[in-house]
C-alpha cells in the first residue's frame, strides 16, 4: 500500500469514527483528490461544507473537483458562493483562487460588500488568524506566547488565533491522539501527531 493509500484510510477511519469531524472529512478529501477519487473528494468536501459552511477553502477544492468531473454548472455554483463565504470572513488566498477559476471559466466573479463581523460594543481585535475555517473574524484573539517552545509554536502565536489553538487542544488532538493510538513518547507517533497539527491549522 502507498503512503498515500495509508493515508486515505487513516482519514476514512477518523471521518468515519467522528462523522461531526470536520477536519477528518476535509483531509480525506484532499487526499481523494490528489489520488483523482474524484466522486468520493466530492462527497467528503460536501460533508465538511454541512459541518463547516464558513470555511471558504472547501469551495476552492469542491469547484475544482466538479471542473474535473465536467460539472461545470455546479462548479459555478459552488465557486460564487465561496467566493462571497471567503470574502465575509476575509479569507484572501481561497477568494483569489476562486476567482481565476471562475474567470478561467468565463463566469462572472460576485462582487459583495463585506458586512461587519464583531457584535455590538465591541471593537476589531488587530490580529488575523491564517486557520482556515476560523470562526473568530475580527474578534480573532493573539496568544499571549508561543503554545510550544519551538519553531512550531512560533508560527502558531504568528498566524493562528487564540480560540482554534484551544479548539486543536482541547478536542482534536484528543481525538487524534485515541482514534490513532498515538503514543507521544515515541519519535515516530510524535512527527505524526505534529503532521495532523499542522494540517489542521492549514499550514501543509
């Protein structure tokens, strides 16, 4: 079996073990697509998109699956609405993405006005968390220091807001430390541990 194939079922076990996990229907997804599983990345992008409506990038991926598949229409379809989800949210690389393969398309690019995200009384916090898929917007608060004292912990504090640090701890490396059986005393269970990390936090 290729990596890639043990990577495809590590993720169809953890989609399937915690179907309200969003980051395992997502990274299954991706990796169905890089593997041209195209009916099946389709199927896992429309899951994580029932879990997580806001997160602009699985419209990229999901448009580019459909394109793939000649479903051009529904492609268009998919595409514009991402496109509004991450410019709600300030999500500049996917909009950007999704725009060039609408214009490479020849359909029209939505033009939206993006409304305010913090409620009444209070103010933008300054800090933009890079995760995709963040909840926070302008309400995104920085960690007060590093979380882990290496050069991991140093891009975590630089790019990715309080709020999903403790998301990632508190329930998702739960999870990926039980349904993989990880055991952090070891070098090779500890690399796959930070492997899973960094995807959630979109740095891969």
């Amino acid at each position: 079996m290729s990596q890639l194939q043990e990577r495809i079922t590590q993720f169809r076990k953890m989609a399937g073990d915690d179907p309200e996990n969003e980051l395992g229907h997502f990274r299954l997804g991706q990796l169905l697509l890089e593997d041209k599983q195209l009916d099946e990345a389709v199927k896992s992008f429309r899951r994580t998109l029932e879990l997580s409506p806001q997160f602009s990038k699985v419209y990229q991926l999901l448009g580019n699956c459909l394109l793939q598949m000649n479903q051009k229409d529904e492609a268009i379809k998919v595409l514009q609405e991402g496109h509004k989800v991450a410019e709600e949210h300030g999500d500049n690389m996917p909009r950007d993405e999704m725009a060039k393969m609408l214009n490479a398309i020849g359909a029209p690019v939505p033009i939206t006005i993006k409304p305010p995200t913090e409620a009444p009384g209070t103010a933008p916090s300054g800090f933009k968390c890079h995760r995709p898929g963040c909840w926070a917007g302008s309400l995104a608060r920085e960690l007060p220091k590093p979380p882990i004292n290496d050069e991991i912990g140093e891009r975590i504090k630089e790019n990715i807001c309080a709020d999903c640090w403790q998301d990632w701890l508190k329930n998702y490396s739960i999870k990926v430390i039980n349904e993989l059986r990880l055991d952090l005393s070891r070098e090779d269970h500890q690399k796959l541990y930070d492997q899973y990390m960094k995807e959630f936090f979109g740095f891969e």
